[in-house]
C-alpha cells in the first residue's frame, strides 16, 4: 500500500507521494488550507479582463471575460451606476409599433446576468441564479417569470433544459430562484448555457390584470471542472 494509498483519502482533491510522506495538492486556480481547496479570485486586483475590469467574472478554479453585449435594433444599451458596464438593453423610447423584431419588441428591457454550476458526481438541485423584478409596482401586484429556452454553446437546445426550473416562493413578491437538479457535464471554459426568461410584472386595477412591463432575462450559466 503507497502513501496515499494509506493517507490520501482526506485530500479534497488529490494526493501526491513525496519522499518524507504523503501531501495533498489543489488544481491551478485555487489556494489550499491544510486538506481544503478554496477558490482563488482571479478578478481581484489586476484583472485578466484588461480595462474592461468590471467584466470580470470570477468562477471556481479560473475566471471568464463576459462576452460583449450586444443590443438588438431599435434598443439601446443600459449601464449600471457604479460603472460603464452595460447591464442590459433597453427599448428606445417612442420606438412602440415601428418595433422591428416581433420577439425582442415584446420586451421592454433585455437583462443579463451569469450564474454557475458545480460539477458534483452525482444528480443534485443547485441554485443557478437569482433573479428580481427591476421594479416594484405597489399594492396588488403580481410578478411572474417563465422559462422560453435554454440553449447549449451551439444555440441548440440544450439535452438538459428539462433540469432547470423556477422556484418563486409568491407572485407577490418579485423574487425568484433558477434551480437545476441534474449532473452538468465540463465542456471547457466560456458559456455552456444560456437560460432565457420572461419576465412580467402587472396589476390589478379594479379586478382587471394590467402588463406594468415586460423583460426578457438572459443568465448565462458557467461549469465549473470541479465539485469544490
């Protein structure tokens, strides 16, 4: 029996023999404490995103350059207070039935967001990301939010879109959760999913339901290599 053979089954990822005895290692990306491997925050001081810093998304084991955001006609591109980021893309005001695309002109914003899964071994409910409305529309309000697709890399759908779903806790309240219950597969670095969601916030004057606003949400979902 080796030395790790004998020892190695408390290391979190991998064993290595040495001369003097058995010691555990962690993959590239993550800094280690005693048997433990804890990610490392790529995006922390310089990032490797270049001046567009704020694009940084760090993920377990590396990080990612969100990919550029690019607006369909007739929407423009939204920023974030904090910084030039764009968050998202908005109908232009007064476009209304000069709207060119009978899809994207159903929306009035076009969000997007990132989200990440774990590559355990085995089947289990991860939450992907957590979704709200943009804005709240008092008393009698309701808020609900539907899957429309979800697409691989290639922009096909995807072998387990079956495995995602919405958990929302009230349609009163504008939160919600996307969940998966499966096992992802690592298919390298970059988008691996792409999640679209409607979005709809109304309410109710005098007992009829009114559309306060529309949004489509676009949460691209990352794979970590590792369960850890």
């Amino acid at each position: 029996m080796t030395k790790c053979e004998k020892n190695g089954q408390v290391c979190q990822w991998k064993c290595e023999e040495t001369e003097i005895g058995a010691r555990c290692i962690c993959p590239p990306g993550y800094w280690q404490f005693q048997d433990t491997c804890h990610d490392e925050n790529e995006c922390f001081g310089r990032s490797p995103c270049g001046e567009k810093s704020s694009n940084c998304l760090n993920l377990h084991g590396r990080s990612e350059c969100l990919p550029e955001l690019e607006c369909p006609d007739d929407f423009r591109l939204i920023s974030y207070s904090r910084n030039s980021y764009p968050a998202g893309c908005e109908q232009i005001q007064g476009t209304g039935k000069n709207c060119t695309d009978e899809f994207f002109c159903q929306f009035w914003r076009i969000r997007q967001q990132s989200g990440e899964l774990l590559n355990y071994p085995s089947p289990r409910d991860q939450l992907v990301a957590r979704v709200e409305s943009s804005e709240t529309f008092g008393r009698g309000s309701r808020y609900s939010y539907e899957i429309l697709e979800v697409v691989d890399r290639d922009g096909n759908q995807a072998y387990d879109s079956a495995a995602i779903f919405i958990k929302q806790r009230s349609e009163r309240v504008g939160r919600a959760e996307i969940h998966f219950l499966g096992k992802p597969a690592f298919e390298g670095p970059g988008v691996s999913r792409r999640i679209k969601l409607k979005y709809t916030g109304s309410k109710l004057y005098r007992g009829i339901s009114k559309t306060m606003r529309v949004e489509l949400i676009e949460i691209l979902v990352y794979v970590s290599e590792f369960d850890f």
